[in-house]
C-alpha cells in the first residue's frame, strides 16, 4: 500500500498501514493472555476466508462493493483488488 500511495514526500507510513489492517481485522493491542484465541480465531477467519462479502472482518472492509462498476464479493476477490477498492474510498487514491 506504501509504494502506491506515497506522494514523494519521504514519510514512510508502513507502520501506519500495519495498524490500520490490525484495526481491520477487528484486533487490539491486549496483553490478557485469555484473548489470545479469540485472536487466533479472527486472523483465521481472515485466512480462511470467512469475513463478510463487504471484507468486515478482513483487512480491507469496504462499504461501496459497486467497485470496478460491478458488485465484488470480497471473500472471492483477490486481496490485490480488496486493497485498489479500500484504497479508493479510504484514500480518494
């Protein structure tokens, strides 16, 4: 995401993206060791494939799935083109 949303100004923003994909996949910065398989449950259910159509519960949700001027199923759609429709309505990119 860094490399096609850079705008030449030297600010490396991966960090940034890496917390908002953890955001995305519904995670948090908890140091309880009882939520460590609800943790593993939700980054298998990113995975597996098993988030919603609109890509809740993935890394890239989007609200407008019209992307492309046709419906996407997120669960069936390439994370390359997950990332082109997050990017477009998140970032106006």
């Amino acid at each position: 995401m860094e490399f096609l949303t850079n705008n030449g100004d030297g600010i490396n923003r991966t960090g940034c993206w890496f917390w908002e994909m953890f955001h995305n996949l519904d995670l948090s910065v908890d140091t309880n060791k009882d939520n460590i398989e609800l943790y593993k449950a939700k980054i298998q259910r990113f995975v597996d494939r098993q988030y919603e159509p609109s890509g809740h519960g993935g890394l890239f949700p989007i609200r407008d799935v019209k992307y492309l001027n046709r419906p996407i199923d997120a669960t069936k759609e390439e994370l390359w083109v997950q990332m082109q429709a997050y990017l477009m309505e998140n970032w106006y990119f």
